[in-house]
C-alpha cells in the first residue's frame, strides 16, 4: 500500500477549512500554514460539522481519516505535497506574495490551486507565480462544484484529483471576472438588494421566493434544463422565442442586455440539444419531478422550506375510520421507495409498520407530547412477511392488531392491504416500553396503559393470521 | 359533509393544467374553459404527470380526486365556482377581455387569480377587473410557491384556499414589474445570456455550475440565509461588510448597482436578525448540512447532478476483506435514518440487510447485470432482531452468512456490527429467486447456483446466532 497523499493547506477559516476536512475525510494527510492563532480552533469547528455531515453522504464508508498538522511555516507545509490549496483573504498583494513563494516551495509537480473568487488566473500569475483557480463552495465539505480556470495541462493535472475527493470539477473555458457561478450570484444579489431597499420584499420573504420555488428546480438541473422543459415538446427554440422579449421589458433597473439574435438563439438551442437532447421532455419531466419530490421529502424529515409546508399540509389529512381494526397508515408509495427490482424494497415495508406503530402508538396517548417527556416504545423484533409486490404510487392502508399488551410489552400485528383489500404483506411488531433518559425498559404512564388495555381486550380472541 | 369546492380553470396548458391538477387532487372539482382542441389533451398529460408524483410527497393519502368537466364556454366554467384561474397567454388585451367576462360572470365571493408573470394587478384591473395576480411555478402541483399581488383583501381571502391545497402563498408587499422570483431569474438569465454568448460556458457547463453548487443551497434556505452562515458568528454585518465591496467590481456588464448605504446594511442586517436570530450560527451549519445530505441523497437515486458525483465517488470505496464470512455493507449512518427517539429507526436495520443482500448477490454473480437481464432474488420473509441502538455517524459493518442456498431457496443471516464488533442487530432474510418478466419463482443461472453452492458449504455447520 502506498503512503497518504498529502494536501498542503495555507489559510484556514472556512475555505480553507473545508477544504482541509475535504482531504482528511478521503485518508490525506493535510498539512496546515495559517498565522491566526485561531486557526487550530476554526478549522476544528469546520472538521467537526464535516465528520458530522459527509460520512452520511455515502451508503459506503470513507477510508480512514488521514492526519492534521499545523506548520510554523509555508516550506513545512508544502514538503511533499501533492496538492496546494490557497484560501487567504482576498488582497492582490498578498495573493502575490503567498504565490511567489508557493512556487518556489511546493514540489513541481504539485497541483497550487487558489480559492480566490475575485481574481483571475492572469492576475495571480502576473508576477510568475505557477497557480489555477480552483474555486469551492461553501460548505467544501459536501458541496461538489469546483471551478477550475488557468492553465490547461494545470487544470487536466487537478481533475483526477478532485474526481478522487469527491468534487466535480468544472473546467472554466475562458477566464473572466468571477468565474461562471459567482457571476450569477452577483446578479441575484444585487436584484435583491434592490428589493430590500425598495421595500418590495424582507429578507425572509425573498428566501421563501426562492426555496419554495426555483431553488428547487436548480439543485437538481439548472437554468437551462428547466427552462428547455418549460418549452415543451416545442423545445428550447420555442421556449427563447417565448420568453426571449420579456428581456426586453422593464423587469429590473439593469438594463445592458446582449442583443436577442437569431444566432444567438441558434447557439443556445443548440448547446441544448447536446445537453440534453437524448431524452424527450416527458423523459426531463418525470425525472424533474422524482427529484423534486425525493429532495422535498428528505427537506420534510428537518422541516425546512418546501418540507415544512408538506408537514403543514398532511396534518389536514384524515385517516380513514376505523371497522373492526383501527386504521394507521393510509399513503401512497413514493417513486424513492422502489428499486431494481422494479417494486417496493423491502425496507419500506418495514417503514410502513413503523408509521403504522407511530399511528397505534397516538391512540393510546404515547404520542409526540408522550415522547418529549421522555418516555416511548423501543422495536426489539419484527417479522415481515411479503405476499405481494407494491409499486409507486401504489395507495395502501394499514391496519393494526394488538397481539400483546401488558406491562412493558406490547406486539402489534400489521396488515398492509391494497386499495382493494387485499393483503400485500404483514409485520409483526414486538416493543418494549422505554424510559428515554435511563435507555432501560420501564412500566407506561397508567393512561397509556388503560387505553392499551382497552385495545388488547377489544381485539382478543381475533385471528392474527 | 359539504360538496366539493369547485375551481375554473381559463387557460389549460402548463400553468392551467398544474393548477387543476392541484385542486383536483386535493378533492376540489375543476372546470375548464379554454378554447383550444387541444386543451383537453394537454391537461390530461400534467394530470398524469401530476397524479404519478404529488401524492408521493405525503405520508397520508390526499382526498378522492375531485371531477373534471370541459367547459363551452366561460360562464359555465365559472358558475358556483370558489376559485377562478385564468392562464391565458401573456398580452395585455386579451386579458383584459377575460377579466371583464370573469369579474361579470364569476361569484361575488370567489377569488379571482391571474398566472401572469409579466403584468402587475394595476394593469390587469385598469378596467375595473376583479382580480388578483396569484403566479404559480411550474410545475405548479408540485412546487408551493404562490406569489399574491393586488388588492389585500383579495390576497387575504386567496391565502386559506392556497394553504389548504399545500401552496405557500407568498403576499408582495408592492407590485412591481415581474413580482419576485422572477425578478432573479430574469438577472440570472441575463448573465447566462452573456455567458453562452460570449463563449465562457456552454448551457450545460452553466447548469452544472448552478446544480453542483448554489443550487443546491438556495433549495433549502435560500440566499440571506445562506450569507448569513456565510458571515459566521460575526453575523450578517460582518458578511455584508466583507462582501460588499464586490459589488463595485467590474463583474458583470450590468452596472446599476444600490448605493451602499449603512442604512442598506442595516435594513438588511436587521431583517436576517428577525428571520434567523433564533437559530445560532452552529445550528444553522447543521440544519443546512443535514439538508443538503438529505437532498443529495435523493438525488443519488434517480443519478442526477449531485447525485451521480456521490455515486461515481463511492464506486471507488471498498469493502473491507472478508474474514471467516464476507463483509458486504460497510458505512455511516446518515442523520435521515433516525427518528423523534434519537436513534436509527427500526425501517433502516432493514435497509442494512437490503444492501447486505445485495453486496450477498453481487458476490455470487447475482448482479446489476445479471438482474438487467430478468432474473433477481425477491425477499419473502424478514426476521430482524434488535439488539443495540445505533446513532447517526456511527460507522457498521454487516457481515452476511449463508443458512440456506439450494434450488431456488436463498436464507441469509446479516450480522449488523458496530466499529467496535459488538452486534447491533441481526436480520435473517429468506428469499426466492425469480424471473422478473413472469414475476415468479425460477431457478437461477447455473453460474450463480454454483457460487451460492460454494458459499453455502463454506459456512455450513458455523453458529446461526
């Protein structure tokens, strides 16, 4: 086995940082110059969120983490390196003074890539410093985009790397102030500003504006994919032809707009077309809706933006009356819930009993309130049997039969039916009633008690078949 | 129980369409007026589209759909109606003559909604109209975003309608051209314009830039809150303070920038105070990395954007060596498998002994490409025992021992174990294996009975406990 590659970093605070957790997390070994004495305490507080974050990412593990050392100075930190990474303030001076150094210090064939959002190569380079671009984003530890602009054999040296950690490097093809994203960035924060200042919207409002809406749409295709749907079956000509004048009219106080040209409109059709011309608009459609469906569902397990408003929602929704079982789950099955096989996987039928646990657990008063005061059932077995194949969209309810109900014990019997009726699988439930604080098994609140015992007498003597 | 509230629908389409289909699924009868043949076809492919991912979003099912009736003519379509939409094409004419037919036909007490993106309430009401601007994005049935503009009673009689079929209604404190988000996607396309035009990037390196990185922030909380954890504890101030003097950079071509004011810097500061003082910027850090775990997970499973970059990344990580049984899942547990009681829930024990299965299968040839070929194992019984909580972070291996492999009978025994060997769980899970295109049991290949054979006598006579 070969030793730990080796990422110098020079300048911490939360780029530098980031990127520094970045490495470690993926077994480099990373070496770091920064003269702020609170270096060593700000890059811990990055790495402490990263060890939090990124490993959950992955349905695999990282390798081990490689080693952190804080340098006295830039030659310690860069003997050996395979990758310089630079994130000090952004002052040309000082990029200048850092760079010239670097060059000298770092071994040649080190790839030095800068975090500068400000500058271009060439102004980096001015003095013959040997040093690209490589911008992150914030946090560096999970998001993937890196911008790379320079020079090329430089740029086609850092990409394996950055492949290797986890990133997507976005080779820039002419250099330009701001590289690409943060030129759009600039162009919405300044519109906001207007609105801020103007009294059209609080700073609250215009977030909503864009985590209830468009920011959905671009984490998971961008601007152009999107809008090449808004056009339809048409395409992207239809959709620019479309919405090409509204350029024209007088939507913010920003007035220099490139000339609506039919060449114009050629190339970006075009480039379109290339993009994403191998799958019909039906085909984007279904895949922009599977995303934003997984991606709102995942924001409802926090409660942020969108998610918040789906709990909001569901809360109205009712669940069926009881007959002879008490119904506790009634759903429809979400594209996220299949797999390869083309059905449900057999995880979620398990999820199904636990809601349909949840929902018995609210009818005897061991409910959300119950929980918070810490107490509540811990699962110690399940058996699941599966009869039947579900697939997305699929409507099921759930029914459930108390089999066990006495002391610190209770088992449930879970029939998960089809619209029609029938029986699509069951899961048998065995709990332990639990003190929160302790972890240990303990004896319900008498309320929680009575009402179980009211199920258990009601549903004695029924077949658990 | 009440009758069916009833929307009109004037304009199908995209936008009409989405509207229809989220009051129709949300129990609400919907009648169309559009005098386009194809109005009824076009509707009737959002509803698929619709009707396939709204209502996988809920963990309850949503109301019996309510009827959908074409119309001849306006006044049929918005007789008795609680809600009109009009989503006719954007010229300011022919809204005026639907907005004198609707204001004469429509309920005194019915909320009049106009789609429009390009006009404001004062120039749709010129003529004395009845309504106001409720602007959808697309697609409407699934996106919350309702931005109100016009006459505040009118937005407050809209904003329970909207709340009751799961939008966030988002009321505009002064109309101005192009409402809100608009406004930014207009900036945004602009500079996109500029981008292709002038050969920096193509629409695709454009969408990546924005997918693989702010997107995926501004999904979640948007771009003040973002900066704002952005300024760290120094807060917004310092954030504005530091970013500030970027504005007066030569960035774009689009020059007319606010003057900034310390009063600006104020407005602003205090606002995100309001917005997001209750939260540290520590939480805040966390909040926005479990979001964005959460949403580039879903994206990992249908291999967009973000998606497909953890998924290329992960092919890289191994698997430890098997010792006495093969290792087949080694991983962290992400913060989206635990549950209101601070531990994994029960659903993800299962998940584990699917992944377990599937790392099973691949050993003994059983692969993504044997199973692209028709042939799979189907789960018929799962027996989970819970032995020890699992936390997020915590890193597990499962180990996977074969009890049974003959003949189309597959029984495996996943030993979930923490990083320190003790076991956590146990799943015990008896499969049959099946040709996928009749959906029944089959014997497998002959190559993969004979690896399951040897697998088999490998651990026959080793403990099942």
């Amino acid at each position: 086995m070969s030793a730990a590659k080796k990422a110098a970093i020079i300048g911490g605070g939360v780029i530098g940082g980031g990127w520094a957790a970045r490495f470690m997390l993926n077994g480099w070994d990373v070496s770091v110059f920064d003269p702020d004495p609170e270096a060593s305490r700000k890059i811990g507080e990055v790495l402490d969120n990263a060890r939090r974050a990124l490993p959950g990412l992955y349905d695999r593990a990282l390798p081990p983490e490689g080693s952190l050392t804080f340098c006295e100075n830039m030659a310690e930190a860069v003997a050996d390196a395979d990758w310089v990474q630079e994130s000090v303030p952004e002052r040309l001076d000082l990029k200048h003074r850092v760079h010239a150094e670097l060059t000298r210090l770092a071994p040649a064939t080190a790839v030095i890539g800068s975090s500068t959002s400000g500058f271009k190569p060439s102004e980096l380079t001015q003095q013959g410093a040997r040093v690209i671009v490589a911008h992150p984003f914030n946090p560096v530890y999970l998001l993937p985009l890196i911008e790379l602009v320079g020079d090329a054999d430089h740029c086609a040296l850092a990409e394996p790397t950055l492949h290797e950690i986890g990133l997507y490097p976005l080779t820039v093809r002419k250099e330009i102030d701001a590289h690409i994203a943060d030129r759009l960035l600039e162009a919405v924060w300044r519109e906001c500003l207007w609105l801020v200042k103007d009294g059209i919207a609080t700073t609250s409002e215009i977030d909503e504006a864009i985590r209830m809406g468009f920011g959905l749409r671009w984490a998971q295709m961008g601007i152009f994919e999107t809008y090449r749907i808004a056009g339809g079956e048409a395409g992207m000509k239809h959709f620019m032809e479309q919405f090409g004048p509204a350029l024209e009219w007088p939507w913010t106080k920003l007035m220099d707009v490139p000339e609506y040209t039919p060449e114009l409109v050629d190339l970006i059709a075009g480039q379109s077309d290339a993009q994403s011309g191998h799958m019909s608009i039906r085909e984007l459609e279904r895949l922009r809706d599977d995303n934003l469906v997984g991606m709102m569902r995942a924001l409802k397990k926090t409660g942020s933006g969108a998610g918040a408003v789906i709990t909001a929602h569901e809360a109205q929704l009712t669940l069926p009356d009881a007959t002879d079982l008490p119904v506790t789950v009634h759903r429809a099955i979400p594209q996220s819930w299949t797999d390869y096989n083309g059905h449900m996987n057999e995880t979620h039928y398990v999820e199904l009993g636990s809601q349909a646990t949840d929902g018995f657990m609210a009818l005897i008063g061991a409910d959300a309130e119950y929980i918070a005061g810490g107490q509540s059932y811990f699962t110690t077995e399940n058996t699941v049997r599966y009869l039947s194949e579900l697939h997305a969209g699929d409507v099921v309810r759930v029914t459930t039969q108390v089999l066990v109900g006495e002391g610190k014990k209770m088992q449930l019997l879970h029939r998960i039916m089809r619209a029609d009726g029938t029986l699509a699988a069951t899961v048998k439930s065995f709990m332990l009633h639990v003190d929160l604080g302790a972890r240990r098994s303990s004896l319900p609140a008498e309320a929680v008690a009575e009402r179980l015992a009211q199920y258990t007498q009601a549903h004695a003597g029924m077949s658990a078949e």
